[in-house]
C-alpha cells in the first residue's frame, strides 16, 4: 500500500510529538505492509501554526535517515480549504501538494461543506491542480447527501476514505457513508490519516480486507497502491470510474424524517 494521508512528522501539528514516535510510526506502517508514505501537515488551519517548507523538509531527511527510508518518505500536506484556493497554490507557498505532484489534498470541516465549494475547486483544476477531498464519510453534510459529493467528483475532485472508517473506528455513521460512497465509485483512494500509534495508528490490513469484501480485488489495488502510485507518480488515475447516480431523498422521505425528529 501506498499512503497519501499520515501525520507523521513530529511537532508540527496533531501528529507525533517525538522524533522516537514518528519512527514507530514508520515501521509499524511498514509491519502492515505500507511502502510508502505521504507525510500530510496540515496548513493554513488555525488552531496549528504552518510550518515553512525548508523546516518540513529537515524533518522529513531526519526522519528517512532514521529509519533507513523503509518505507519510501514523500512530503504534501493537508489543506484546510478556503475560497482562495487557486490563488494560494498559484503563489507557491504554504499548500504542498502530495509528493510533489499535481494532486492537493484538501480538508474540510466535520460538519459543513463550505457554499459554493465548486467554483474554487474549478478555479484551481483550470491550473492544472487535481483536488482530493480527505474523509468525506467524515463530513456530516456528504454523510447526509451522498449526491452533493457525487455532484463535486463528477466535476473533477477525487476523493480519499479513511481506512478506520471502513472497521467502523470512527463511528456507524462514517462506515455506513465510506460503505455508500464505494457502492457509487465516489472513492479514489484509502489512506491511514494516521496521528500516532496508539489513538490513529496507521493500521491498514483489516481495513483492506474490508475493502476487498465490499469491492472486489480491482476496486482493492486500484485504492491501495494504483491511483496512489499514480499521485506519487504525477500522472493520471488508474481508477476513476463514472460515479452512480445518487437521487436525492424525495418528499415522503423527508416528511419521515422530519415526523420522526419532532417525535423524538
């Protein structure tokens, strides 16, 4: 498996406070047969100051160095989005896309999808750029209405689940949403989002069993170390079926939805 999502460098943000623990992290990565990791600090979110390029980069050598660069170390990081996107990543700094590539990784938060959320998204792929939607099964809006990300994937974002999702360590409402989203072909790519290893550690063979129960052996490489590869690589997807049709909930739907809120 190829990793595009991995807090793993130390002291930079929710990850691993230690040199000591982002080295675990790395070799309990390569015990769950991960070869290679997208380190992913997150910029450009408030609460975590965003560090320069040049301090990452020393991190990253420190690290490969340690651990002998098993598995293969890449550096990105996850974005936590806003309407200037496209100007952000037209300035060079702070977004770093994913190993160098054209693909961005982008966060939203857990409980909204920002209005309009399309256009710069739309803005930046006129530049070239391939957003990737981190977690949507996390995301309490496309959880809710699995036809508003269908609708942003057939505008061109891609998408990535989380693997602890999929085992149901993030609660029945996130499995059952990464479950919906592969019966749609909404998802390109599974990935740890690891943090340290006790809380999120970068386990990954029961959720890749999972996957292969679910969707078959294709739908399991292609997720795993195909369109992965593919990032590593900056080069197109190998997997990017056309998405499902997803009709919104109808009228009675929605009135049983409702009846059964004010009951409660």
């Amino acid at each position: 498996m190829i990793d595009i999502h991995h807090h793993l460098l130390p002291g930079v943000d929710d990850g691993p406070r230690e040199m000591d623990e982002a080295v675990a992290m790395c070799r309990m990565a390569a015990d769950e047969g991960i070869e290679a990791i997208v380190a992913t600090p997150h910029v450009l979110r408030g609460r975590w100051r965003t560090f320069p390029r040049p301090e990452l980069d020393a991190l990253l050598r420190e690290l490969r160095l340690r651990v002998n660069d098993i598995p293969r170390l890449l550096l990105g990081s996850e974005y936590f989005f806003a309407h200037d996107m496209a100007d952000v990543l037209r300035a060079g700094a702070p977004i770093i896309p994913l190993a160098g590539s054209r693909y961005v990784l982008l966060e939203l938060a857990a409980n909204a999808v920002p209005p309009m959320l399309e256009q710069p998204l739309y803005r930046a792929q006129l530049e070239g750029w391939v957003p990737i939607i981190a977690h949507p099964e996390r995301n309490l809006v496309f959880q809710a209405k699995p036809e508003l990300l269908a609708f942003m994937v057939g505008h061109g974002a891609r998408t990535q689940v989380t693997a602890g999702s999929l085992t149901g360590a993030f609660g029945p409402a996130a499995q059952a949403a990464a479950e919906r989203f592969l019966e749609l072909n909404l998802v390109h790519f599974l990935a740890t989002d690891a943090h340290n290893v006790e809380k999120r550690p970068p386990r990954v063979q029961a959720a890749i069993a999972r996957l292969r129960a679910l969707a078959g052996d294709q739908v399991t490489e292609a997720l795993t170390r195909g369109n992965p590869l593919a990032v590593a690589e900056n080069r197109g997807l190998s997997w990017e079926p056309e998405p499902k049709e997803v009709a919104p909930p109808g009228f009675f739907t929605r009135f049983r939805s409702f009846f059964r809120t004010r009951k409660a």
